[in-house]
C-alpha cells in the first residue's frame, strides 16, 4: 500500500533557489585548454573543449530543473490555495 506523501512549495523553492545557485557556479568553473609545444599531441587534444561543452550543458540543464522546479512548486501552491478555499466554502 502506497504511503501518503507531504511536499511543502516553500521546500520545493527553497530547492530551486539552491539548484541555479549550482547552475550558475558550473557555468563559472574554468576549464584550461591543453598547452603543447609544436608537434606535440597535445595541442590536437579535444578533451579540455569536449569537457568545456558538457559543464555547459549540464549547467543550463541545471538551470532548466530548477525553474521547472520552481514553476511545479507554484502551481501546488496555487492548488493547494485553492483546495483550502473550495474546503473552506462548505
């Protein structure tokens, strides 16, 4: 048998905020590129961009969980709003 489970919208906001905190520092973390001398195989090495790419879409990937975050805890607010005034009202 399923349990009932309790979200409060303020914890849920309080989970975005933290995560575009996160989103917001990958975004910032600086990843050097290779230095090689002439004819050295690391100046043809993609790593270091590859990683700068990934830390990019993971930040904004970040960013897009927390405003969907922030927009469900919205919207159960204004549910929960508006189940307490329909309560309410008989």
């Amino acid at each position: 048998m399923a349990e009932p489970v309790g979200v409060d919208p303020a914890a849920l906001r309080t989970l975005a905020d933290r995560m575009a905190v996160v989103g917001d520092e990958l975004a910032t973390v600086p990843i050097p590129e290779a230095i090689g001398w002439a004819g050295s195989a690391l100046t043809r090495l993609e790593a270091p961009r590859r990683a700068a790419v990934e830390l990019h879409r993971l930040a904004t990937a970040v960013h897009d969980w927390a405003a969907t975050v922030r927009r469900s805890a919205e919207q159960l607010a204004a549910a929960e709003q508006a189940s307490a005034a329909h309560l309410g009202s008989r």
